[in-house]
C-alpha cells in the first residue's frame, strides 16, 4: 500500500464524518505492521468535549480487532487543508506507533512526518 494510496482511502473517509459542529470533515486511514488497513472519520458530540478525532477513531479500531502495531497513518481533511494530529492523536501514535509514519498532504503534495518528528520525548510508562 502506497501513501498516496493510503491518503487515498483517507480523503474518501472524510464522507464519513459525523462533524455537524465544526463542519471541518477529517478521514483517516492507517497501516498495520501486517499490512491491513483501517479507516477512521472524526466523531463529534454535542458536549464537544466527547468528541473523537479521526486518527483516534481508526487507530481504536485496528486495536479493538487485535492489531496493536502500525507502520503509517494517512490523515486528510475534505477542506483540503493539511490535517496535523492533535496532541492526543499523537500521544496515541506514540504508543501503537512508535517509529512509524504520518502521511499527509499540503497544497497538494504529499507530505511525510516521522511520529518522532511530531512528538519529540512523547510520554511513555
Ligand atoms: N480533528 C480530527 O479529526 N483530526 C485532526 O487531525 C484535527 C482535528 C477533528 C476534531 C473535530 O471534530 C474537528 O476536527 C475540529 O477540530
């Protein structure tokens, strides 16, 4: 799987998402260690608080089927702009995907972060 593929499967997401409150649509899609994928959308509440990003959404996903090893996130917002991960998604990342990747896209082209590069010194047990 590409990352533009990937990235891809993340823009398609975003008609997934359930954001009648910022109306900012984000998809997700990510990569396991053994290769399958799963997608996410961003899932808003009324107490917006519950709100859950798309990142958090596919990467629950892939561990409540049992996949708890990631090489690459796709992240992409239907506004087109660039979809950085909050700092809950990262510190997330952090834990299932210590040395992967995060592919996203700016004014166009493909952009790649190491999650390393986005969370330097992310917090571990
Ligand atoms: N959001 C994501 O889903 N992922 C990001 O990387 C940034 C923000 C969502 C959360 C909320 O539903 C909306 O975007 C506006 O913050």
């Amino acid at each position: 799987m590409s990352d533009i593929e990937l990235l891809e499967i993340a823009k398609s997401m975003c008609d997934k998402a359930y954001a009648p409150y910022s109306k900012f649509y984000v998809g997700a899609a990510l990569l396991t260690d053994d290769d399958k994928v799963f997608t996410g959308c961003n899932i808003e509440n009324a107490s917006y608080g519950a709100t859950n990003c798309a990142e958090r959404t596919a990467m629950f996903k892939a561990v409540s089927e049992g996949y708890t090893h990631f090489k690459k996130i796709a992240v992409a917002a239907k506004d087109g702009s660039t979809a950085y991960p909050c700092g809950v998604c990262r510190q997330v990342m952090n834990e299932f995907m210590y040395d992967g990747e995060v592919i996203l896209e700016e004014a166009g082209e493909v952009i790649k972060y190491t999650v390393k590069e986005l969370l330097p010194h992310g917090f571990t047990l």
